[in-house]
C-alpha cells in the first residue's frame, strides 16, 4: 500500500512543477502602458429595457466662460419724456420738451490683455436736449467713456476708466462755476456690474471722481431682479426687470452741495421672441420702461446754490429704447 502511495506521488511531481509561478527576474520591472477610458462597447452599452428616450449625457461644460458671447450694442434712446442725470430730474424751465439720444458700447476682441484676463471697452453717448430755448438745450451732450476690465468671476466685472463729458447738465454746471466758455467736464471712474442671466439678478456699483470742470465725487449704485416670462404668447413673449438706485454725491455739483442727489425705482418690459430674432440673446433689443425718481437732500442745497431752482423734486419719466447687439 505504502509502495502504491509513493509512486503516485511521484507520478504527480512534474504536473506540480509545471503550475507553480515563474521565477521573478533580476532588475528593474517594466509596466505595459495602460488606459483607464471605457471601451467603446461598455459606454454604449444599455441593458435592454433600460432605455431612456429624449435623455443624452451631456459633454463637461467648462468651469469658466465669458459672460457674453458679443463684442458691443448700439442704442437708441427713441424718446424720454425727462432729463435726468443718475434720477436726478431737472425742472421745465432747464428742459421741458423731453431727450432723446444714441449710445454705444465695443469691447476689444482681446479679452486677455498683459496674460491677466483683463479687457477693453469703448463707449460714448450723443443726445439733444428738444428745447432750443432752456439753459441745456442749446448745446447737444456728448461723452466718451474709456475702460480696462476683468471678470473676477462669472457674470460680475470690475472696471477702472476715465471719460470725458462735454454739454448736458454736468457741462452745464461746470461753466456755472467758473463763468468761462467751456461746458466740459472730465472725471475717473471704477464700476462693478453683475448680471445673472440664469437667475435673473443685475445690479451695479459707480465711484466716479471729477479732476475738471467739476471736481468732486459722486456714487451710483442699482439693483434689480427680472421676472422671466410673463407675457408668453404663440411666438412673443416678455419678461419684466424692476430696480432700485440711489445716488449721493460729495461736492460734485458744488462747494456746499453733499448728500443724496436722487432716489429711484423703474420698471422696464423685454419683448423677446421664441425665434430668437428679438430680446435676450437675440441681436435686437426693444425695451419700453417708466421711472419714478424723488430728489434727495441735494435738491435743496443746489437750488440755493445755484439760485435759480433747478431739480424737480419729483419725476415720472417714460421711455423707449431700441438696440442692436454685434
């Protein structure tokens, strides 16, 4: 028996030998490249049954984009019934016949100057004043606007620029104070603007600073929401932005003149089309909008400054803008 066992177990060496694991080798180990991306069959693959129709995995969007896609708009203020600087009206007998204008804005298509991200964009405005005959009426207003900028993070952008204003009420002041030919001003100014498409909230912030003609400084700041869809019609539909402003000053219009120019609230329909042919991201723009603006403490201390009265203690303006994007 023992004889039988032995020689079995003899029998079964060289089939042992054959599975044991080979010898490992002398030196450095060398690794096969690999891929870890699914194969073309397993990221196709669905178990029947399990289809989900109308549904696609959508690609990884970029964690950064610009806010907009176009470089500039051109603007036409069609007709406003007041003018008014920041909601700061100003009585009929200094403009009683309503303004229009044209307004315009580029941004460079180099949006990453000096490697730092930062842009540059021009800007200007042209208006009439439709009364020949008031303080403002016979000279047109003019400004042009220059500014470097960068989007800190998306949709809200910071911008440093200067410009330089000729006529208007801020021209008009200037030669008030120092009696001289000229109706120009020039001042720097640092904005900050956020608009959120997605979720419908706007708002900006302007520190400006006169170093001609009117030297001092002034504030602007707005915020708004805006209601999405609330005409929708076959192919038309609008949505409604309603905001909020104030806008103090600290001797911009002059010596003694510090406090509040003006408080504000507008509301402002957004005709858009389906087709996208009109609103939003579409190239034309129609905005219809009305403005209640009450002066703030301001509006005294001008009126005794300048001797003659002339901000309007209260306003409601209408308006109608058209525009193009490009």
């Amino acid at each position: 028996m023992k004889k039988q066992l032995f020689t079995l177990l003899a029998a079964s060496v060289p089939t042992l030998a054959t599975e044991m694991p080979p010898m490992i080798p002398d030196g450095p180990v060398e690794y096969e490249a690999m891929t870890y991306e699914p194969s073309a069959a397993t990221q196709d693959y669905v178990p029947s049954g399990y289809e989900t129709p109308g549904y696609d995995i959508p690609a990884t969007a970029p964690m950064y984009a610009p806010s907009s896609e176009r470089n500039g708009y051109l603007n036409l203020n069609v007709y406003t019934t007041n003018y008014n600087v920041r909601g700061m009206g100003f009585c009929n007998h200094i403009t009683e016949h309503g303004f229009s204008s044209v307004n315009g804005s580029y941004t460079m298509p180099n949006r990453n100057l000096f490697g730092r991200g930062i842009q540059q964009r021009v800007s200007g405005e042209f208006g009439i004043i439709w009364d020949a005959g008031c303080p403002l009426g016979d000279t047109p207003m003019a400004n042009v606007h220059y500014a470097m900028g960068k989007e800190v993070f998306p949709n809200c952008l910071i911008e440093l620029g200067t410009t330089f204003r000729r006529g208007g009420i801020e021209g008009y002041l200037a030669h008030f104070h120092d009696g001289t030919s000229h109706r120009a001003t020039w001042e720097f100014d640092l904005t900050i603007t956020y608009n959120d498409h997605q979720k419908g909230f706007f708002g900006s912030a302007t520190w400006g600073l006169g170093v001609w003609g009117l030297t001092g400084s002034y504030f602007d700041a707005e915020i708004g929401y805006r209601f999405t869809d609330i005409i929708n019609l076959g192919n038309f539909g609008s949505d409604l932005e309603l905001s909020a402003g104030i806008a103090p000053s600290v001797k911009y219009w002059g010596s003694k003149v510090e406090g509040v120019d003006a408080y504000r609230i507008k509301a402002a329909l957004c005709p858009f089309t389906h087709n996208g042919s009109m609103g939003r991201d579409g190239r034309a723009q129609l905005k219809p909008w009305i403005q209640c603006a009450w002066s703030g403490s301001n509006a005294g201390k001008l009126d005794h400054y300048t001797g003659y009265g002339p901000v309007d203690h209260f306003q409601i303006t209408v308006g109608i803008d058209m525009g193009i994007k490009f």
